[in-house]
C-alpha cells in the first residue's frame, strides 16, 4: 500500500465472540514489551519468516518421516497446521 493510501488507525473488533483477540494482543505487548499498536506490527512481521523457517526445518533431508512429522505436530497452531507427506504444504485459518 503507497505511503499515501495508508489509514491513520485500524480498528480491530473484540465483541461478539471475538474477545480472544484482546488477549492475543495483551500477550503479543508483553512478549514484545512494546504497545499493542507495535506488538501487533511486530507478531504479522514474525509469522512470515516463522512459516518459512519452519517450512526449511521441515524440507531437511537429514531428518526422518516421524520426525518430520513430530516437529509439524509442534509447530502447527489454530491458524496454521504443517502437514508432512511427501511434499511438505501449509495451511492457514483463510485458506479452508
């Protein structure tokens, strides 16, 4: 998005069954020790390079299918599960 076209707020809604997002954001600030506004910033930054490093870890040829599978089980999360065949495939919550 150009400079220019970047709103001055975003405003991200936590009533109506969406209240776990006030906590994910409270946990994001302490993690980060920042404000909200930057923890949440920062945690959109870090899930990128997180998929792609996990997704290296998971192409390793050195480690065997049960490992393989083993390391997607623990890193998979609500909003992205690693699954381990013969090729190794992401999905996250917006693609089901």
């Amino acid at each position: 998005m150009a400079r220019n076209q970047t709103p001055g707020s975003v405003r991200i809604r936590t009533d109506e069954g969406n209240e776990w997002r006030y906590d994910a954001i409270e946990k994001a600030a302490t993690f980060y020790d920042c404000n909200r506004s930057n923890a949440i910033a920062f945690a959109c930054e870090d899930v990128d390079g997180l998929v792609r490093a996990a997704r290296r870890v998971l192409e390793r040829d050195d480690l065997t299918a049960r490992q393989r599978r083993e390391i997607a089980e623990t890193l998979s999360t609500r909003a992205v599960t690693f699954d381990v065949d013969t090729n190794i495939s992401v999905t996250t919550k917006g693609e089901k």
